[in-house]
C-alpha cells in the first residue's frame, strides 16, 4: 500500500464487491429454490402417481406439511407454480447451475430437468430478457411484482427497464403504478423519457437489495429489521409499546409488526395490542413525516381486514391509532371500523389513551430522541 488513504479506498472497495457476491448468491439461490419448487408441484401435477388422491387440494397439502419452513404457505406456494409457468425458460440457466452443484445436482431427475405443464407465451424468443440477466440481475422480490403483469411486451419492458436502472423493488412498483410503459408507448420520444427517469432514480445498493422480506424468510432470520424504517422509528415504537402497556386499563402487548396478508400484498402493523376488557383489537400506526390523506385509508384497511379475518364472534370492533410523529409536532387520530352507536364510540374513548397525554408524550419522547443525535 503506497499511502493510509489506498489503504482505506481498498479495504472499502474489497468489502463492497464481496457484498454485492454475497447478495447475489443469496438472492440466485432464492430464486432457484422457489422455480424449482413451482417446477416440481407442477410436474407432479402432470405425472404424479397419487395425484389424483391430492387433486386441487394439492397446493394445500403441501403448505400444511412444509409449515415448519419459514415463508412456505399457501399463498407462496400458488406464487411459486406461478413463477414456473411465466418463467420456464430459465430451465436453461439453472440447469447449468445444478450441473456444477453437487448438492443441487440430487435435486435432478433422471430425464434432467424439462419444461412441463403449459408453455407459456414467455417462451418466445423476441420477448425474452436472457435467462442469465433475469437470475442475477433481479431478486425474486422483483420477479414476483412482474408477475402481476398479464402482458409479455410490457413485462419484459420492466425487465429491461429494471436491470438497466437497478431499480429497487419500491421503485419497479412505483414504476409499473405510474404506468412508464403506457407513456412511454404515448411519447414521441420514449428515450428521452427513459433518460428523465433514470436521472432521478437512485440505484439500490447491495444492503438494500438484500433486505426484502423472501430473502429473510430464506435465510431464517427476523424481518423485523425488513420494516422498521429508522432508529427514530423504532426508538419511538420501543418507548410508546411500555408506555400503552403501562397505561393499564387493559392492554395486552398482541404483536409487533404484525404481518397481514391482504390479496396478493404483505402488510405490517406497526403494534396490535388486545383490550381484554373492552373484548377489542386495537392497532397502531406509527409515521414518521407529515400526515397524508392516504394515511387513515391505510389504517382503515387494516381495520376491515381484522374485522373480516381476525375478530371473534364475541370480539367488539378493533379501533385504530394513527400516529404521525414531526420534530416540531405530533398529531394523533383515532380511527374506528362499525361503530355507529354514539353511546359505544364513547365507551371506547374513555378505555383509550387520551389523545393529549398521547401527543405529549409523542413529543416529549421526539425532543429526547433528537437530543440523543438519533436520526429520522
């Protein structure tokens, strides 16, 4: 080393390409294990010998037995299917992969692997993205949201789009919600909208590719890290969990980012406690920023899932707090699902934290943090 400086600039460089390695392997070999389940509940679909014991309960079965595997269940396991029959091409990369791989090479069958079920349009060569650049290039976070696309062409525009930008997962989706592909298809000239975005687009980095929800699942590690936004956030969210709890008059400590699984989306509530004497689930929303009108319809969501999904027969109607926390000011609002009796809003109310000692303590906890040099 000529000088301390080279040696910082290498230490540095060494460790940020071995990373951007190690994220790779992890999300390839995620992406291989989900295709090649997809593969085989397919294939046994088409040629198992008790398959019809099975039947369309298959999938079912499957999730019931494997419910001991972190990330495998129902939903996933459809997901995975899915995956196969969009993707079959990609039999041709991960063959190659299992040939030089001792441990996946048992995974083979004795024909090797071949393409079963219905060939899907994906299949033609002109539309193709290289199986190659799809495995190493996009997570199967990635992959999955471009599930959601029923259109060849304007998948494989997201592909393109995605690998040469290195878009994030959040950026795809809010890409594919802005609706890129139909302006640019109504630009006159698409480039030059394709070079507008780029530009304002950030690539994600390694450590940022790495934390998604499959990818933790993968690796059996908590996804608690996966949502919690900031050490402000999480700070706040330690001190208001004791502080509720500490309330009384009820509350039972229920979840802390609680997962819900609405159509085809993961969610999570930042604390769902349970009031055993109101007989209610109360949830709560932390934001970090400035309220947006969108913020109650989140919650209200949330609210009509447990309702539908969660609730007893003999559970009243969850209630919901938004919190929307500011270095300046703290605003708290309640929400509640069913609740047209006045006289039961009011029976509520005086089993909740009132909404003042709420906002001071919002605020007080915000000025302790900020002291403490600890960021949004």
């Amino acid at each position: 080393m000529k000088n301390f400086e080279h040696l910082l600039s290498t230490i540095e460089n060494v460790h940020q390409n071995l990373q951007g390695v190690a994220v790779n392997a992890v999300n390839q070999a995620l992406t291989m294990r989900n295709w090649l389940i997809g593969y085989y509940i397919v294939e046994f679909e088409q040629s198992g010998e008790d398959r019809a014991k099975y039947g369309t309960g298959l999938i079912e079965n499957v999730a019931n037995k494997l419910s001991h595997i972190k990330g495998i269940d129902k939903r996933s396991l459809f997901r995975f299917r899915e995956f196969y029959l969009f993707y079959p091409q990609l039999r041709e990369i991960l063959s190659d992969h299992i040939s030089g791989n001792k441990i996946l090479e048992t995974l083979r069958t004795k024909d090797s692997l071949r393409i079963v079920g219905t060939v899907s349009p994906q299949l033609e060569k002109e539309l193709q993205v290289p199986p190659d650049k799809l495995i190493s290039k996009l997570s199967y976070s990635h992959l999955e949201l471009l599930l959601n696309i029923d259109d060849p062409l304007k998948r494989t525009f997201y592909e393109v789009e995605c690998i040469k930008g290195t878009w994030s997962v959040r950026e795809l989706k809010r890409q594919i919600n802005s609706l890129y592909f139909e302006r640019s298809g109504l630009s006159s000239h698409p480039e030059k909208l394709a070079n507008m975005i780029r530009q304002k687009i950030v690539p994600q980095a390694p450590k940022d590719v790495i934390k998604n929800v499959y990818a933790f699942e993968f690796l059996d590690i908590s996804t608690r890290s996966v949502v919690e936004e900031s050490d402000l956030e999480t700070a706040l969210l330690d001190h208001l969990q004791q502080f509720i709890i500490e309330l009384g008059n009820g509350f039972c400590l229920e979840a802390r980012q609680k997962r819900i699984l609405i159509g085809e989306s993961y969610y999570f509530i930042d604390l769902v406690f349970y009031h055993r004497i109101l007989k209610s689930h109360i949830l709560l929303e932390l934001k970090i920023g400035a309220f947006e009108h969108g913020d109650i319809g989140q919650l209200n969501t949330y609210l009509n899932y447990y309702k539908d999904e969660v609730c007893e027969d003999n559970d009243n109607p969850p209630v919901g707090i938004l919190l929307v926390a500011e270095k300046d000011h703290a605003l708290v609002k309640y929400a509640t699902a069913g609740m047209d009796e006045n006289l039961f809003i009011q029976k509520y109310m005086v089993r909740l934290p009132d909404m003042d000692h709420l906002k001071k303590h919002i605020e007080e906890e915000l000025r302790n943090l900020i002291t403490d040099n600890k960021t949004f």
